[in-house]
C-alpha cells in the first residue's frame, strides 16, 4: 500500500521545467561563423527572429541549393565576405509611422534567414538569423524570442550585459 502511495505522489507531482538563465536587456554575442566577432546584442521579447546588421546581401544559387553572400554592416567591419546557406526567406512587415493603424498599409520585405551559431556566455547555439541591414541603430544584433528560447533565456530589461563575456 505505501508503495502504490509512493507511486501516486510521483505521478502527481508538477515536472518542473529547467529554470531559465537570466539576462539583460542588453548582452555580448560572439559569432564563432563570422569570425569570431563580438557584438552588442538587443535582447528583444518583442522580435520573432534573430536580425544580423548585414550589408551588399546577395542571393545566388549553388549546387542547387540557395545561398546568401554578404558583409558585416557594423562599427568597425572588416570588409570580409561571407557566404551562407539559406535556411529560409521570412517576411517582415514594416510600416510607416503614418500607416502604423492601417495593416492592410503594411508591405512585407523579404529577409534571407541563415541558421548561425551564436555565443551566449558560454553557452552556444544555433539559431535562425535574419540578414538585413541594421546600421542605423546602436545594436547591430538583435536576439528575438525564437532564439532566446534556443538559449533558455529569460529578460529583465533593468539589467544589462549580465553574461559573462562570450567563451564558447
């Protein structure tokens, strides 16, 4: 009888999930793929998908698959060219302040996506990132929801650069 109680409990007890790893609004990322670049990451709950700062993007075909060509679009760049496979092309809406109401106003772009390792701390991950060009704004690298959950991330957005350098 206390056996088959034991098992009961057992049964009826909550599997706990693995706590996430806590992070700042703001995190380095390195890009073992890229040269082992370091960025200043956004940690965006907002965002879908990983966006890269990338410039001169180019698609072309190779054996038959589709490839992507392209230069880092950040401070400080090397003007290396680097080729990927594509993974996908994703379509993201933008919109004009103007139209910001009006969704039928919303016009898609298209976005090469290229599955890329990234190093978070010391924790490394591949996650789907989008190419597009990002110069215009202070973090060239934004990390959306996809990818944090990749990396078991939780955000809290009063914090920042919480990780420890990356060392993947």
């Amino acid at each position: 009888m206390k056996s088959l109680l034991a098992l009961l409990t057992l049964v009826a007890l909550p599997v706990m999930a693995a706590e996430p790893t806590l992070y700042g609004r703001y995190e380095y990322i390195a890009l073992p793929e890229i040269g082992g670049e370091v960025l200043k990451a956004k940690m965006d709950t907002g965002a879908l998908t990983a966006s890269l700062s990338a410039k001169d993007i180019e698609t072309f075909t190779r054996d038959g698959d589709e490839w992507v060509r392209f230069r880092l679009a950040t401070k400080g760049a090397s003007n290396k060219v680097y080729e990927h496979k594509i993974a996908r092309i994703s379509k993201i809406k933008t919109r004009s302040e103007e139209d910001a109401d009006d969704d039928e106003s919303a016009a898609p772009t298209k976005r090469p996506v290229v599955d890329l390792e990234l190093c978070l701390g010391n924790v490394k991950r591949t996650v789907e990132v989008n190419l597009t060009d990002r110069s215009s704004f202070n973090y060239p690298l934004l990390i959306g929801a996809k990818a944090l959950r990749e990396f078991g991330a939780a955000v809290n957005p009063a914090r920042r650069f919480t990780a420890d350098k990356p060392d993947c």
